[in-house]
C-alpha cells in the first residue's frame, strides 16, 4: 500500500516531550515521573500504559466551584509512548522554571506531575465585583504542553514597553508580570464594553516577561455537554470575560 499518508508517521526521538505535528503531541514515559493530560485527549498509545482519573483536593474542588478555573486531568503512567490532542488545536510545549507561568487552565493540555498549580484572581481596576477574571498559577521545574487555536503571537514585555491583550485572547504570561484587567472608557461607561466596537476588558501587563497570545477571542468547546448551549460550549459561559461584561451591562 503506497499514500502520502504514509510520510506522517511516528518520530523517532529521546525526548520526554516532542510535538508530532502541530496539532498533535507525543510523550514518551519510562515508568518513573508521570504527566497529567486533558482528560480525554489521548488518541493513541503504545506500550504498558495506565490511564487514570486524578485526584483533587477539596481546595482544588473549592477553587474550581468558586471560580470555573482549573484542572480537569488524567495521570498517564507506565512505560511507552502517549499521543495527546484536543479539537485539533496547535500545540507549544513550554519549560516552566523558577519564574513561573500563570496560564487560562482551557488551553491546558499537558504538564508534568511534579509542577504545582493554584487558582489566582486577576482584580479589575475599577473594584467591580464580578468583573475580575481567575486564572491558573504552574510554578516548579517542568514542562506544559499549552494549546491555542491557531498560531500564537509571543509578545515581550519589558519594563520600557508594557502590553496590553483582549481579556478573551490571552493563553498565558510570565508570573512575575504586574497584570492588571482594564477597560478603556470613561468611569460613568465601565459597565459596558466600549460602544459598538465590540471591545471590552483587556490585561495591562508591566514588568519583565512574555503574554502569549492566541489569534481568537472564542474558545472551541471543551468536552461541551449535551444540552448547554452555543454560548456555554464555546468557553463564553458564566466564568467568560465576554459573559462579565454582558451581565455588568444589565446591572
């Protein structure tokens, strides 16, 4: 049998974590440190490989009830090949150090098990409540396979040279960044996004680091559930930017 298919076929490599192609993520596990994935988004394996459900904390379980962030993961064990993937969506695999990565936990598709995670609130300057946005804090020494729907732009950020990102199309940032959820218009308007240009809450990040940015402001669905809806399917739920503004709007 002969195709074109046939040119996409496994890599070969020694490293833990490479990416296949650029939708698709391969990690290969020797029997002694684990990696915790998306649950659900194996699509193959090879070897003696065990998959289960982690678990969480009753913080963990708090956080994520009070606030929609967080991680709902798998532990992949054994020893052999793992290929990980979600709605076909590109695929960056990053070195976490001492630094530190504060990330959108939606665009999460991997980390190493030796990594630590904590929910953290990112405030509005105007002190509304209800319009702040929480977010996902990864600190340690390892990797984390992040996802973005299309090619991200890595912005630098330096203390001459702040940068601003729409609330909805920011992935990730360097922890050490000063961060802060704006939006620009006058005080008597802040309630509502900025006229009919349809913008509304952004970051301002200051300091010395990275924002990663996705080209979308609407995330695809994750594991959506029968029954929710377009608007809670596509990440714009109750926990969206895009839904704080929309409630703030009618209060």
């Amino acid at each position: 049998m002969q195709s074109p298919l046939f040119n996409h076929a496994e890599q070969q490599s020694q490293d833990r974590y490479v990416v296949q192609n650029p939708q698709l993520l391969r990690v290969a596990l020797t029997g002694q440190d684990d990696v915790l994935a998306r649950k659900g988004a194996m699509v193959a394996y090879q070897g003696l490989m065990d998959f289960d459900g982690e678990y969480q904390s009753g913080q963990q379980r708090r956080a994520r009830a009070n606030t929609g962030e967080g991680l709902d993961l798998m532990r992949c064990s054994g020893q052999g090949t793992v290929y990980l993937a979600n709605l076909a969506q590109y695929i960056h695999v990053v070195d976490v150090d001492q630094e530190g990565m504060t990330v959108d936990s939606a665009y999460v598709l991997a980390l190493d098990s030796t990594l630590h995670t904590e929910v953290i609130a990112v405030d509005s300057q105007y002190g509304i409540s209800g319009s702040g946005k929480y977010q996902l804090n990864i600190s340690g020494r390892g990797k984390v396979a992040l996802m973005t729907s299309g090619q991200p732009l890595m912005m630098q950020v330096t203390p001459d040279k702040y940068v601003n990102v729409d609330a909805d199309a920011i992935v990730a940032w360097s922890s050490g960044l000063r961060v802060q959820m704006q939006s620009q218009t006058h005080s008597s308007g802040v309630r509502r996004r900025r006229g009919n240009t349809g913008e509304g809450w952004e970051l301002n990040f200051l300091g010395q680091g990275f924002a990663l940015v996705q080209p979308s402001e609407v995330m695809p669905p994750q594991n959506a559930e029968i029954g929710q809806g377009l608007r809670a399917q596509f990440g714009a739920g109750q926990h969206g930017s895009h839904a704080q503004n929309q409630n703030n709007a009618w209060n």
